[in-house]
C-alpha cells in the first residue's frame, strides 16, 4: 500500500511531464523552415553567437539558411528592439545541434516549455497545498494548445512566461517567509516595550528577504528578454507593498499603512529592482564588450554627445541609452497592419489566435495523398481550456471583491503583470501569442474553481457545517460530491480529446484540408 501512494505521488506527475514533452518533442524539426518571426530571433540569435551583436543577412536569406547556408551574415549591425537573452538561449541550442537543424532553432524553447509544466505543479502545490490541484494545473499547460506551439517554435515568448513564473513562485514563497517573521519581530517588539521600551508604532524593517532577491533575479531576466517583464517587475513591486500593509494592519500595527509604504517599502524596492537592473544589464553584455552592435558609437559622433550635468557619463552608458529610447519609441508607435494581429480586448476569448505556419498543397505536391492537403501551426488554445478559465478569471474577480482571498489576489495580480498593460495600446499592432506570458495565471485560476468543486479549498461562500446543534463553531467538510468528482474528471477527458483533435494543426501535419476546415470553429481563426 506504501509502494503503491509513493508510485502515485512521484508517478503521476512524471507522467504529466512525460506528456508535455511527448507533446511538444514530437517531430520538433517540422517545418524544416523558419516560420513567423523565427525569421528574426532565430537569424539574430545566431549572429549574436557568432559577432556578439545582432547582425544584418542578405536579402532573401531565409532559403539559403534553411539550406544550410548559415555563414553569409554580415557584421553590420541590426536594429533590434528586445533585448538579448531569449536569443542567447536559442543560440544555446543552435550551438548545441547545429544552426542548420531546426531542433537547434527550437531546443530552448520546448526545453522550457517542459520546464514550466514542472514550475507550474510546484507553484500550484505550494499555493493549494493539494497534490491533486497540483497536477491538474500542470496536466492543463500540458494539454493546452497554445502553450504546446510556443513551446515548438522559436520565439521569445515562452522564454517571458516562464521567467516571470519564477518570479511569481518567489513573490509567493517570501510571502510566508515574510508574515512569519514580521510577527516574531513585533512581538519580540512588544515584549520589550513591557519593559519600558518604545511600542511598535511602526514595526521592523525587515532587511533579510532571500525570496525577493531570487524575485528580482527572476523578474530581471524576464525583462532581459522582452521589455513587457518590467510590468511583471512594477506590479508584483506594488503588490508586496500592499501585502505588507495588510500582514502589519493584521498584527496591530498602528500606522500600517503609513508603515509598509515609508519604512518597509524602502527596503522592498533595493531588494528588488537592483538586481532586476543588474541582470538586465549583463543580458547585454555582447553590445558593451564588441564595437559594432547598433548605436554603439552613438556618443562619439559629432554633437550626438551630452552635455551640461550630465556631460560626465560615459559615452557608451549615453550610447545605450540612446539605444533604449530608439526602442521603446518603435514599441509605442508600432502600428503596422499585419492580418493577424489581435486587439487586446479579445485576447480572453481567443478570437484571432495567430497562424504561424500555413501550406495548402494538391494531390501529389510535398506528398499530399488527398485532393487538397493543409499543413498548419496556429497557436489556438484548447477552446474547453481556454475558455473556461477566461470564465473562471472573472468569477475571481468577484471573489477577490467579496471575499479578499489572498490566493486570487494573488493569481489575479499575475493577470494584472501579464495582460493589463497592454490595454494602453489597442491600437499597436499586437497578437494573440502574447498571452502566453499570462497564461499560467489563467489555469492557476481555473485550477482554483476546480479545487472549490472538489472542496481541496475551503469555499468562503459556503457556510460551513456545525459541529452540533448548540455549537457555533463550524468545520469544513472536505469529502467531494461523486457530482464533483465526474464532472471534473469528464471535463478533464474532454480536454483530453480536444488536445487530439487539434493537435495536428498546432504541429504542422498534412492532412486533408476538409480536416483542417473542421477546426475553424469561427470565421477568425482562418
């Protein structure tokens, strides 16, 4: 019997994770061509490796780099606009298979995204405490569709989703860390000030958080690869201040507010940013130590230079400022029509998923053995995963609202990091594939409304039964309904076959076209 709980323990989630990589290993190097923006990060990250900048290619590269033909870069520089360490990463694989070998191109990609699914069952353990919950979290990134493709091409994306999930992971792991020693440090406080010394008013600063020093890190490295983890950095900033406010007002601090924002603030913030700006900062460490990347002479051209206070600042630091500025005016105003760009306001209900890949082909042509073949890779998410966690996302809107549980807090703000920005910009050319930076918190969220079905979390909505007739205090019954138990189970197998059924057109198979007109399910998604 103990044989049999330590195989399900450790088996069932080696399980999850044998699937996810089954999911998305499988038949990894097709297309044996670059699709959608691998044309950029996949060039770039190469001329990275070999110059320690982003370097320019000829006009129509693409064929003669699919052919092998991987040497006719140029060192002049190239304008790009994300910083380097998403395309270091895949630089890492390239190096490792070849820079012909398409599995090279995607080897970082699909090793993170495996990575994530085992990152998401060890945040959902640690937040539900449920071992159960657990795994549906990770056996739903593991299914879902959208996930599957980002992890099978190589884009930048997947790389932000799953630095900012360790940055979360951390941002909850300090968060005990800090309420246990914050109380012990009041009343260390207050037993003192029964011997004449002076009462906690405003309580400690706490100076020794590890968590939020592997927090930064995290967060710094998200940036490190798109600009949109410094949102990911500001909001869980803000969030651990009001997280400090509310753990002080709890333990009677007097001023608590005024506390957690003057006293202890402080101290979040040089923990935190810091090191976010450090590793930002050595994420461009091929621009500093070279002389041909992008701008980097900027300084030194005649009148380019600063002057006045701020004439003292090396030119290379002026230089990379430049730089900077030159990008995130290009982000802003990016507004160039692309037909699958995705206004913001429909990213939840997954209206315009993105097409990465497309070929039609007729009998005969790349071995198509029908009268019309398709062969697609179109980032669409499982739509029984999808959708029912967008719904779950706004049921715990209304639960933060009503019952200021910290576990929705919490996932909501890993929401407000990943989504909530980008509707300043609605009208910026932007795609559904971002989402998966966000996309972790929708099933952390979903996991959640499946662990009050299962009642492996207490419901705050319900009213607890009562221990007897006379007794006022209440105790929360953890058995689930056998209702529960099926509905949860079914559903679970239907997204099971969902994920089959779509799996050929998140992979690139061939297949009749008629089969993949079956997947439209609305006029959009073509």
């Amino acid at each position: 019997m103990l044989a049999t709980s330590r195989w399900v323990r450790w088996g069932a989630p080696l399980a999850v994770v044998l699937l996810a990589a089954v999911l998305r290993l499988w038949n990894l190097g097709v297309p044996h061509e670059l699709v959608f923006d691998e044309t950029f990060y996949v060039k770039d990250a190469w001329t990275l490796s070999n110059n320690g900048y982003e370097s320019t290619w000829p006009v129509d590269s693409n064929p003669r780099f699919e052919a092998g033909h991987t040497d006719i870069f140029t060192t002049d520089p190239s304008f790009v606009v994300h910083p380097p360490l998403g395309k270091w990463l895949i630089a890492l694989g390239m190096n490792v298979l070849g820079p012909e070998n398409p599995w090279g191109w995607r080897l970082a990609t699909v090793v993170v995204g495996v990575f994530a699914v085992v990152l998401i069952m060890l945040v959902a353990r640690t937040l539900f405490q449920s071992r159960l919950l657990a795994l549906i979290a990770g056996f739903l990134l593991a299914i879902d569709g959208h996930a599957i493709v980002m992890s099978r091409v190589a884009l930048l994306d997947n790389f932000v989703m799953f630095f900012a999930l360790l940055g979360f992971g951390a941002i909850l792991m300090d968060r005990q860390w800090h309420a246990t020693r914050l109380a012990t440090r009041l009343s260390t406080q207050r037993a003192k000030a029964l011997t004449g010394a002076t009462a906690p008013g405003w309580g400690p600063t706490l100076w020794w958080r590890p968590w939020l020093l592997a927090a930064g890190l995290a967060f710094g490295l998200t940036s490190s690869v798109k600009w949109s983890g410094l949102y990911f950095l500001a909001a869980f900033g803000i969030y651990l201040v009001v997280v400090d406010a509310l753990a002080r007002r709890r333990n009677g601090v007097s001023f608590w507010i005024s506390a957690a924002i003057l006293k202890q603030a402080p101290a979040t913030f040089l923990l935190l940013v810091p090191v976010a700006v450090t590793t930002f900062l050595v994420s461009w460490t091929g621009w500093f130590v070279t002389r041909g990347g992008y701008y980097r002479e900027w300084a030194d051209e005649a009148g380019a230079a600063w002057t006045g206070p701020l004439a003292w600042v090396p030119h290379t630091l002026q230089s990379f400022w430049h730089y900077q500025a030159s990008a995130y005016t290009y982000h802003v105003g990016l507004a160039t029509p692309h037909p699958y760009q995705a206004n913001p306001l429909t990213w939840l209900f997954m209206i315009r998923p993105t097409s990465m890949y497309y070929r039609g082909s007729s009998q005969g042509e790349f071995g198509c053995q029908f009268q019309n073949c398709s062969e697609a890779i179109t980032s669409v998410g499982n739509p029984l995963i999808w959708w029912a966690a967008t719904a779950a996302l706004f049921y715990l809107v209304y639960r933060l609202a009503r019952y200021r549980e910290w576990r929705v807090g919490l996932i909501l703000m890993g929401m407000v990091a990943g989504y909530l920005p980008w509707l300043m910009y609605l009208n910026r050319t932007v795609f559904q594939f971002y989402t998966i930076a966000f996309e972790p918190y929708l099933l952390l969220g979903l996991t959640f409304v499946i662990g009050l079905i299962l009642k492996r979390i207490p419901d705050q909505a319900r009213p607890r039964r009562a221990r007897s007739a006379h007794s006022q205090v209440c105790e929360y019954d953890p058995q689930p309904r056998a209702g529960a138990l099926i509905a949860v189970t079914v559903g679970l197998g239907v997204a099971l076959l969902l994920t089959a059924f779509f799996f050929p057109v998140w992979t690139g198979m061939q297949t009749p076209f008629s089969f993949w007109q079956l997947h439209i399910w609305m006029p959009s998604w073509g």
